[in-house]
C-alpha cells in the first residue's frame, strides 16, 4: 500500500535546489525542516523532488523508476550527482592571508572571524598566531603571548576586551593629527600677512 501525507499537515515553506550551490546544504536544510514532522521515510522520497527545479528536477525525473529505495540512497544519489558543486574545504591558511590594513581592530576581528566560521575544526592555536601575525595592536599581541586562549571563543573575547582602547587611541591619535593641522594653518595664515 502507498502511503500518502495527511490532509491535515501544513508543510514548512521549503528551500528549492536548481542544481547550483551546496547539495549538502539543501539535504540539511530539507531534513531539518521534516523533522520537524515526524514523517515517514516514504514520504520523504515524494516531497524531496518537490523542492528540485531546473537543472536538478530534469536530473531526479531521468532515474529510474523504483531505483529509490529509502530517503538515504536518494540523498547519496542527490549528493553523488551534485558533488562537484560542494565547496573546497576552507583551511588555517586563510587565516594567515588576513592582514589587518587600515582599518580598526574591530573591523580586522570582524572579518578574521568570518573567515574562521568557514574553517571546519579550526585549530585555536593557528588562529592565534594568524591573529599575532595579522593585528597591528601590539597590545593584544601581548596580551594573547601571555594568556594563551584554549578556545576560538575566548581568543575573540580576549580581542574583543581591546576593541575600546584601540578605537580611544584612534581617536586620540586623530584629535591630535587635527591640532596638528590646524597649527600649520595658523602659521601659514601668519606667514601669508
């Protein structure tokens, strides 16, 4: 007997998959949001294409009909036939291309930390030493040679504890850059009479 999905369930608005992106990502995503409704595997297989357009629909109507076992070779086939779309793994060494230019150490922290969360099983040592590497602030550099952080956590809460002094230097060092200026200004004034 084919088992059929209730009238009385609501289906969770779902993703759609054209055949570009992360094939990873739309399984996880599908699998989450039906999860959420405790469905059998069956119905899984009928509401799974659903969410395919384009490319990846005319890909899952060519299989072969019963070749579809359970909801786990579907996804193995899906992954399988879209692995070329999943991206390279991102590693430490993006870390270390990271150098802090002009800009604040919360900017530089902000855009090393986007970084890191495309790191899988990132190495807080390594961060470290790109963050060492990186910052022009040599007092955080300091302070992470003398209290090494044990998570990637506590190394963005150690430099987020710097992010105020390093903005009141910013400051400092501009009021005084335009004194400086206004200075000059005055004694060109005085020159000029």
């Amino acid at each position: 007997m084919e088992e059929t999905i209730p009238y009385s369930m609501k289906l969770p608005v779902m993703p759609t998959f054209n055949g570009e992106g992360d094939p990873r990502d739309h399984t996880s995503r599908f699998t989450a949001s039906m999860g959420l409704l405790s469905i059998s595997d069956a119905i899984l297989c009928r509401i799974f294409p659903t969410t395919l357009t384009d490319t990846a629909q005319r890909w899952y109507n060519k299989l072969k009909p019963g070749s579809i076992k359970s909801f786990a070779s579907l996804s193995t086939k899906f992954l399988n036939r879209y692995l070329t779309n999943v991206p390279a793994k991102t590693t430490t060494s993006i870390l270390r291309s990271s150098i802090q230019e002009e800009e604040t150490l919360r900017s530089y922290i902000e855009r090393l930390n986007k970084q890191a969360m495309k790191i899988d099983n990132l190495n807080v040592d390594m961060a470290t030493e790109a963050l060492q590497e990186g910052t022009r602030f040599r007092k955080l550099v300091d302070k992470l040679l003398v209290n090494k952080p044990t998570t990637f956590s506590n190394l963005m809460g150690i430099a987020q504890k710097y992010f105020e002094l390093d903005e009141g230097e910013g400051r400092f060092v501009e009021k005084k850059r335009k004194k400086k200026k206004s200075k000059e200004k005055s004694k060109e004034k005085l020159k000029s009479k």
